[in-house]
C-alpha cells in the first residue's frame, strides 16, 4: 500500500510491503523520523522464494539523480525479473528522467499528480504480466491510495480483488 502527504499538520500516514502475508517494508509519515521515506520504493523479488533481494530508495522527490539511478536499474535488469514498486510520500516532482524506462515495463505514469500514488509489479519481459495501482491526485491517494495483492507462484503472477477473485 503507498501513502501520499502534504501539509502543515501531521497527519499519520503509512504504507507498506507484505510478503507472504508478513510486512517486510513500511514507512510511516508522522510517526518515527527513522521510518519516514519519500520517493519510489523498489524491490527485487526471488520469484521461487518470495524474498526481496534488493531494495531501493530513490528519492525521486528531491533528486532527479536518484531517478536517473533508478532508470538505470530498471534498464538493466534482465528478462524474467520481478520487481514491485511503490510510491512512499511523494514521488513525482522529479520522476521524469525514469519515466521511459517505466514505461517499457508496462508502467504508465506520467498522468500521476504531485502527491498522487501508484504501486506496481512487473516481470521484465513480460508486459502481460505487469500490474499496476495509480490513484492520480493528492485528494484521491489521501483516501484511497494505490494498492493491490498479487499472489506469486514460481514465475506466474496473479492479481486478486478484494472479494479474492483472480484478475490476470
């Protein structure tokens, strides 16, 4: 789940990555200072074991370098690896430089707002696979942000509705 904010109240927010129904990422907007992070969260999943190999933070907020990075990573990435990506803060402002190569992972989201959210998980090569979260405006991600379950099985993935319904 992501979590947009803006203002000069603290409202808490928080988001979060569960694997194998366990959180094993979460950043908490309002909470302790250590928890809080901004920009694009990515992880690197073992499609056969379920764990995150790598994390990233790029600050995508503050730095247009940390989106450069983060192009380069996604680029480099080879065929049949599973990445999940979610928005912590905000995300956008200086997100361009890696919006192409999201793009060519199947993960359209130039139409995303400052302080909009989105989540995704592709598997390069495989844009038929990719699933993708985006709630648009800060209004919008403030109530509903970007979120989804997606159950992965060896190199199969599935996304599920709330009432559990197979999506893909």
């Amino acid at each position: 789940m992501t979590y947009s904010s803006f203002g000069e109240t603290c409202t808490p927010k928080s988001g979060h990555l569960k694997l194998n129904k366990v959180v094993i990422w979460e950043s908490v907007l309002c909470g302790e200072p250590e928890k809080h992070i901004r920009g694009l969260v990515t992880f690197l999943i073992n499609p056969f074991t379920c764990f995150a190999e790598v994390l990233r933070v790029s600050d995508t907020h503050a730095s247009e370098e940390d989106a450069k990075q983060l192009a380069t990573f996604l680029d480099t990435m080879t065929d049949g690896q599973i990445v999940i990506g979610l928005t912590a803060d905000e995300a956008m402002s200086n997100l361009s430089p890696a919006l192409p190569a999201l793009s060519q992972l199947g993960v359209d989201v130039a139409d995303v707002e400052n302080r909009g959210s989105f989540a995704f998980i592709v598997q390069k090569g495989y844009l038929e696979k990719t699933v993708i979260s985006k709630v648009l405006s800060e209004e919008q991600s403030n109530t509903h942000p970007a979120h989804f379950s997606v159950a992965i099985t060896g190199n199969n993935l599935h996304r599920h509705d709330s009432s559990g319904g197979n999506f893909f």
